[in-house]
C-alpha cells in the first residue's frame, strides 16, 4: 500500500489486464462522473424552476473549492472530521452565494427574454472568474489534503481511498436530494412550481422563497462537486469552473434537463465515456467528446434519455 | 362533375392513445363557404392543422386541387393556395402592417438573396408589384391608416382583420378562418360577417370557417359540419344542423334541446 | 395614448392588465421607405473610396491607434454578421468564434503555403499582395460559410437555449479538432502570416459586411428574417421557408465570420486554437445583444464602444474583466432592449 495524492487519469494502469485495465478505467470514469453529476444537478434543478442555463453554476463550484482551499488551513490534516467541517463549510458558503446572485441578478429578470437571462448569466460568471482572478490570483493553487489518502492495490487495479469517498459522499448527497425533493413540502413545492409556476403560486407557494432555495441547493451541491474534485486533481484555479461546469451541463442535458435522476445518470455516463477516451488514443479529443454527445443528444433525443419532449402547439 | 377544391377522406390523426380526428370525409367545393363547428376539444383546429401541414395525417389522404398534400412542407402547401388565421393572432409583431403584408405577397418567391444585393431591374419591378399590391389590399380592407404602425400596436379587432389581408396576400383558393369571432363584441362580429362574405365574392375563394359564435356561423355559412371526439356526426345547411338532434346533445346534453336555436 | 381594454383571453395577448398602447394613428409614419434604399451600391462604392482615401494616410496615423481602429473593424464585421443570425432572424448562435476561426486558419493556410509558390520568393508586387490576400479571405469566408452549413442544416431544428448550445459545442468542436491538426499547428496555432491586413481591407469588408446586411433585410425577400424572427409558424402558413432563411443567415453571417478571422490572423500575425473558444463567441453576442438585437447602427456603436472599454480601462487593467462584467449585468438589468436600441421593439437602420 502506497500513499499518495494523485489525479484520477494518472493512475497506473497496466495493459497486461484489459479486464483489470477496464475496471481500473470503469472505476475511475464513475468517480469523475459522480462529480458531473453533483455539478448538473445544479443545472438541472435550476432549469426545472426557471427555465434558463445557469452559466455561473460552474463557477459556483470554483469557489466552493476556495472556500475549501481556505478552510483547510484551519483545520487539521487528514482527517475525517475535518475533511467534513470542509465540506460543509463550502456548501453553506456556495448556498449563500448562489441564493445572493438569484436575489440580486435573475430574480429581477424572471419572464424576460431567454437571451437576456442568459447573458446575464455569463455576465455573473465573468464576474466571478475575474474577481477569482483579483482576489485568489490567477495561478494555480495546490488544495490541501483535507482527508485520509490511501491506495488499496488489488493486482494492478488501484483503488484510492479519495476516490471511494468520492462516489460515498456523491451518493449521500444525491439520496438526501432526493428525499428532499420528494419527502419534505419544500421539495414538493419545487416539484410544483417547476411544472406550473402560476398555478403553484395559486395554491399558496410562494415562488421566491422556493426558487431561492433552489439555487441555495444547487448550490452548496455544486460546491461539494468543487471539493471533491479538487481533492482528485488538487489544483485550484478561478477557471478551473468552466470545463467541468460545460461537461455537466452537457450530462445535464444527456439525462434530461429538469430531471433529477437523468442528471445523476448524465454525470456518471458522461465521465465514464470521457475516461474511456482519454485512455485511449483519442486522449486529445477528451473534451471534443463531450459537445460530439450533447449534440448528438440535442439532434436525436432533445428530451435527454430520461426527458419527455414537447412540441409546440398551434 | 367536377372535383371538389378540397377533399379529406377518412382523414385520422392519432396521438399516442388518443384519435384526434378519426376519419372524417369533408369537402369544400369551388366558392363555398363552409363551417366546420363542435364543442371544445371536438378537433376542429387539428383539422385545420392537417390541412396546412402542421401535422400529417395517420390514415387517410387530404387532396387540394387534385394534388395530395402528404408530406408537403406548410409552406409549400400554402403555394398550392391554401392560407389560414390563428385561433390565438399570429401577427409578426414587430413588423408594420405593411410589412405584415407585403411579407406574405408571394411574388417575392421570384428574389433570392441574391437578387436583393443586386438589385437589378426584375428586382426593382418586383418590389415595386408587391408594394402596389400590398397597397391595395390595405385601401379594400381600410387599413391604410395604420399602414406604418407596428402591427401588434393596433386594435384587437383589427388585428384580426389585418391577418386575413395578410392571408389574402398569399392569393389563396381556399380561406381557413380558426374561430375569427373569438373575443369580439356583438357589433364586431356583424362587421365580421360582413367582411368573410365581401371576402369571398371579391377575391372568388373558398372559405372554411371555424367557429363557435353560431350567430357568425349561422349567418354566412352555406353548409355546416359539426364534429365531436374527432368524429364527424352530421352535415348539412344551418337550418338542418340547426334542428339535428346530435349536434344539440353533442352541444347541450340531452334536456336543453331549444337553447341552440336561440343562442 | 388610447386605453384599450384586453381582449379576450383566447387571444395571445390576453392578459387581465389594463396596457396602455399608442393609439396607432399617431404613431409616426416610422418612413418604411416605398422603395428601400434608392442606390445601396453607390454607397458601397462611396465607402470603398473612403477607405482607399483614409488608407493613403495610414503611416501618418499613429500605430497604437491605426491598430485600435481594425480590432475595431474586426469586431464590426462579427457583430454585424451575427447580427443576421441572432438579431433580425432571432436564432441563438453561441458559435461564431468557430466560424471566425475557420476562416483564420483558412485564409492563414492560403497565404502560408500557398502565397510562396503563386508570388514566388520575392513576394510580389503589392498588387499581387492584395490580390493574394483577397483570394485567401474569400477562401476563409466561403469555408466558414461550408461549416455554417454543415452546422446549421441539422442545429436549426432546434431552438432557443437547445440551439444556442449545439452552435456553441460545435464552436468548441472545431477548436478541439484545431488544436490537434498537425499540419495546421496543433496546439501551438500557425505563425509568421504576413501581415497583409491594413486599414483599407478592414474598412473595405465592414462596408461589404454592413451593404449586405442592410440590403438583404431591406428587401421583400429579406422581411422573410424579420417574420422567421417574430413568428416561425405563422411565416410557414404565408409561405416562407423558415428553415432556408435560417440557414441563409447562418450561412451569410458565417462567411463574414471568416473572413473576419481571415483579416485578424493577417493582423495578428499569430494564431492560436484558444483564441477562437467560447469566451469570444459570447463577446460577440455581448455586442449583438448591446445594440440592440436587429438593429445594425446600435451594434456597430456597440462594437465600437465594447472593444474601445478594454483601452479605457487600461489603467485598472487588475480590474477591467471585474467592470466589464458588471456593467453586463447592470445592462442586462436596466436596459434589457440594449443600450443603442432607442425604439422598443424593431429599430431601423
């Protein structure tokens, strides 16, 4: 057993195993998708309520990973119980931030054109990429090992611990998201105002509080994204956000935009695929992948795999 | 005898589960004007989307002038010369009225992209055709006033009149109204009659009226189809639908079998 | 003013609000000209002059300033030929720095490999020299024109948002398959392209690119864009072909884009796949979106004003992205009809 911090794709692997060399790849494709998965259903919930593409989603989780990187240095190394207190700090900050930029910027642009929200949108993410570049620098930072980092080796197929607490944490977050979302009022009242604001505010939602809290979910679940992601490839910059935050979007869309689990299946079907390509020797063409899946899935099946379609009425 | 203008036979559009329109023969002859009523949901703007193309039929086959329309794109149905109205306004509402207009005047199929950078003779020729016609059709229907204001500026009833001019411009032979009379007021709907008869004896075309005001349909329709659940349940003059007792059941239910007459 | 009480609910503009509209027969005769622009092609030619004239006395222009004014230009010809795409037929396309960038690397590749074996060692005359460049812009144009097809035939059935993405992966498609195009520089893009852009070719292509656009949606034909905007089904049902005019601008606004790239590789001398990626493409929407969309004099004035800011601040330049990007947003907030766009709703030029 060796201990090390090191990125999902420079994994060894050896080509003497495909079997193994396929698992290795497997394993490492559905830590990474679990992190799109948290990111899209940011996206996904976003869109559910209010019908826009959240650009400044990706980097929301951007600074979920500053938020980390800072309240690392107060913890103590390596351990679980801080590693946590990271986490959680991170989400509440990114809730905060994310229900702040619905409260100050798309709630005074909600029935305007799609193109305006949309603007504003990549207006808001500028902002953050740019102040991330004043306030954080524009070099990359190395995040801290916040939790425990071991690699179980099974033959040549390397597990590390980071990436086990990866799926573990990602799968707690998107049960408890879906409990939220089908067990408590608050839930079902998203679930209300995303297939009829209007008819939701009727029965007595009140469509600010529940918008708002959506963000503040996606949010502190984009921010998770962030630290998990930046615990795998430990360095941390202001536009670290934007690939990663296209990708999920993309699996956002794969799985069915507004539809919660489609986000989930999006995100590890994605990143499974993207790892698949990276070992291969189509590695440079990693993030051309991505946009040739989303349109493939815009053309073919526009509803995602898990969406249903409609059509305009005359 | 000659064939009818349009003919729909067993013309059946399902949705899934559900039949919209279940084979329903109908047709509109040369210079007719017919109705084509039913309670909510009955199918009656379904219809009118399969005779435009907007959807394409299941079963059954739709003839326009002895030409089958299947699979032809809207547009190119409207070449073959059928224009219609929205049941809800579909004006281009940033255009003004005479654009509205001499948009649809369908001369301009003879410019292309590239004839617009050159601006030749044919070009300038062209333009000018249409803006006269445009011109016209403004003067007929009185709309000249409003001729630059934005379309979606004007009022409600003109609005509705502006789309019917909009529809003549394309030089149609057969008019499909989707409920004109919806939202106006009992004077507004006399001047309507009036308009679709001075319509149909000025421009010599055929008209298909959706309608649920029966004093609009009753007042200029030759012959009336009543259709419900998408099933066609009787045809014939505004007298006998008047009198069929389908169609009052298919309206009222059972026991209000006078309210019709006098609505 | 007039009150006009709301009709009836059926109707599309059915609301329960009292809306006061202008009472349409004081509406100013807004001038939609009988027969629309009397001689475009004198004014073409009259800017085609201008350039030639203003191009004679370029080395007495100070260098820092000749170069503001074709980044300028540059931006001009991409705001005014997404303009067609977005603005008058209402498409979303996030993809332009795609097409600009097939034209860079095309127009690049032409004078590069090309330009060597037709003019020889010596280089040519400069008429020669211009006469090469031409060539290699038009080529740049007409393949970004071939991607705006390969794009825009299968992207147009989608809409809004759906469309906005499927243009933007293909903008980022292109770059990646750039990035890894040997022959065309990978990664590390293609240098030491002479620098043929001057001040007369970049004025000359934003004339082209204005005349074209103008013309085309000042005719009975061009409407078509305007109706294609407003109301897809309804300019089915009077006889347009939407999907032809959407592709006709895609395709049109996508030979601008390249040959704006064309005229920014020959300028920049350099060029680089990541030069191209999205960011770019969203500049431009800025531009479109903050003239007005369908408005060519607003986005031209938003060209200017979007690429002289960056100049402005550079004094702050720690902070410029920072007011850039909330200045986007105060804009989208207080001025969703853009900031030239003086009319709501449809503004002529």
């Amino acid at each position: 057993m060796t201990t090390q911090s090191e990125s999902l794709n420079s994994q060894p692997s050896t080509l003497n195993f495909p079997l193994s060399e396929f698992l290795q790849q497997l394993l490492n494709g559905l830590s990474l998708g679990a992190i799109y998965a948290l990111i899209a259903l940011g996206y996904t919930m976003v869109y559910g309520v209010l019908r826009f593409i959240n650009f400044a989603h990706s980097d929301v989780f951007m600074v979920g990973s500053f938020i980390g990187y800072y309240a690392g240095k107060h913890v103590p190394e390596r351990t679980y119980w801080g590693g946590l207190l990271v986490l959680v700090v991170a989400m509440l900050g990114c809730a905060l931030l994310g229900m702040l930029i619905e409260r100050l910027c798309y709630r005074r642009l909600r029935g305007s054109a799609t193109l305006n929200v949309l603007i504003t949108a990549i207006g808001v993410s500028l902002l953050l990429e740019y102040s991330g570049q004043v306030f954080f620098g524009a070099t990359p930072r190395t995040f801290p090992d916040i939790f425990p980092s071991t690699n179980f080796a099974f033959g040549s197929l390397v597990i590390s611990s980071n990436q086990i607490l990866v799926i573990v944490v990602a799968t707690l977050l998107m049960v408890a998201l879906q409990l939220i979302v089908y067990r408590t009022k608050i839930g079902t009242a998203m679930r209300a105002v995303s297939l009829n604001p209007k008819a939701a505010q009727l029965v007595g939602v009140n469509n600010d509080i529940v918008i708002s809290f959506t963000f503040g979910l996606g949010s502190a679940l984009a921010a998770a994204g962030g630290i998990l992601y930046a615990i795998n490839y430990p360095s941390i910059d202001p536009l670290m956000g934007v690939m990663p935050g296209l990708k999920a979007f993309v699996a956002a869309v794969l799985g069915g935009i507004g539809n919660i689990p489609g986000a989930a299946l999006g995100g590890l079907l994605l990143g499974t695929v993207e790892t698949f390509v990276n070992g291969s020797q189509w590695s440079t063409y990693k993030d051309a992948i991505a946009f040739a899946i989303l349109i493939g899935i815009l053309l073919f099946r526009p509803a995602g795999l898990l969406g249903k379609f409609t059509v305009e009425k005359v | 005898m000659a064939a009818p203008l349009l003919q729909l036979d067993k013309a059946t559009i399902r949705f899934g589960g559900l039949t919209a329109v279940n084979s329903v023969d109908f047709t509109v002859g040369e210079d007719e004007l017919v109705g084509l009523i039913g309670p909510n949901g009955a199918g009656k703007t379904t219809v009118f989307n399969l005779m435009t193309g907007v959807y394409q039929p299941t079963d059954g086959t739709i003839t326009f002038n002895g030409t089958p329309i299947a699979g032809l794109r809207v547009n190119e149905i409207v070449d073959l010369g059928i224009a219609r109205t929205f049941q809800n306004i579909r004006l281009f509402g940033s255009l003004s009225v005479f654009d509205n207009v001499r948009v649809a005047c369908n001369l301009h199929r003879a410019t292309s992209p590239i004839q617009a950078l050159i601006r030749g003779k044919s070009f300038r020729a062209d333009e000018a055709a249409i803006t006269k016609r445009a011109e016209e059709l403004l003067d007929i229907f009185n709309l000249r006033r409003f001729r630059d204001a934005p379309s979606k500026s004007l009022p409600y009833g003109e609005q509705r009149r502006l789309e019917i001019v909009r529809c003549l411009a394309t030089k149609p032979k057969l008019l499909l109204l989707d409920e004109p009379a919806a939202g106006m007021n009992p004077t507004e709907k006399i001047e309507l009659v009036r308009l679709i008869q001075q319509v149909q004896k000025q421009f010599n075309l055929s008209i298909l009226l959706v309608e649920h005001s029966m004093k609009v349909v009753m007042g200029v329709c030759q012959r009336i189809a009543v259709l419900d659940y998408g099933v066609k349940i009787a045809e014939g003059n505004p007298a006998q639908i008047q009198s069929d007792k389908k169609v009052i059941e298919a309206y009222l239910g059972e026991d209000h079998q006078t309210a019709l007459s006098h609505h | 003013m007039s009150l006009r009480f709301p009709p009836s609910p059926n109707s599309r503009h059915g609301t329960f609000r009292i809306r006061v509209y202008p009472c349409p027969s004081v509406v100013k005769n807004s001038g939609s000209p009988t027969i629309p622009v009397p001689r475009p092609h004198l004014y073409l030619l009259a800017a085609l002059l201008v350039a030639l004239g203003i191009s004679q006395f370029s080395d007495r222009i100070d260098p820092y300033f000749l170069d503001v004014i074709i980044g300028i230009g540059i931006n001009i010809i991409l705001a005014v030929s997404l303009n067609l795409v977005n603005g008058y037929t209402g498409q979303f396309s996030l993809g332009h720095a795609g097409f600009m960038s097939v034209g860079a690397y095309l127009a690049a590749a032409v004078s590069l490999f090309l330009g060597p074996k037709i003019l020889g060692e010596a280089g040519g005359t400069a008429l020669q020299q211009g006469l090469m460049f031409l060539a290699a812009l038009v080529a740049g144009g007409l393949g970004a024109a071939f991607a705006g097809l390969i794009v825009g035939v299968p992207s147009l059935r989608l809409k809004g948002d759906y469309l906005a993405l499927v243009t933007l992966g293909f903008g980022e498609i292109i770059r990646v398959v750039f990035q890894n195009v040997e022959f065309l520089g990978g990664a590390l893009g293609l240098n030491g392209i002479p620098a043929y852009t001057t001040i007369f070719w970049v004025l000359a292509f934003v004339a082209l690119s204005v005349f074209v656009v103008t013309c085309l949606v000042h005719s009975t034909y061009g409407r078509g864009f305007l109706a294609t905007h407003d109301d897809e089904i309804a300019s089915e049902s009077v006889g347009l072909n939407t999907t032809r005019y959407k592709i006709v601008a895609f395709v049109i606004g996508a030979f601008f884009a390249g040959t704006a790239g064309g005229l920014y590789g020959h300028f920049k001398m350099t060029i680089t796949p990541t030069g191209f990626d999205f960011t770019k493409s969203i500049e431009i929407v800025v531009m479109v979106i903050l003239g007005g969309m369908g408005n060519t004099l607003g986005v031209i004035l938003a060209a200017i004003l979007l690429t002289l800011l960056p100049e402005l601040l550079r004094p702050i330049a720690e902070y410029r992205m920072i007011i850039y990007s909330l200045m986007l947003i105060i804009l989208m907030l207080v001025r969703p009809q853009g900031l030239f766009n003086f009319k709501f709703g449809k503004a002529k030029l």
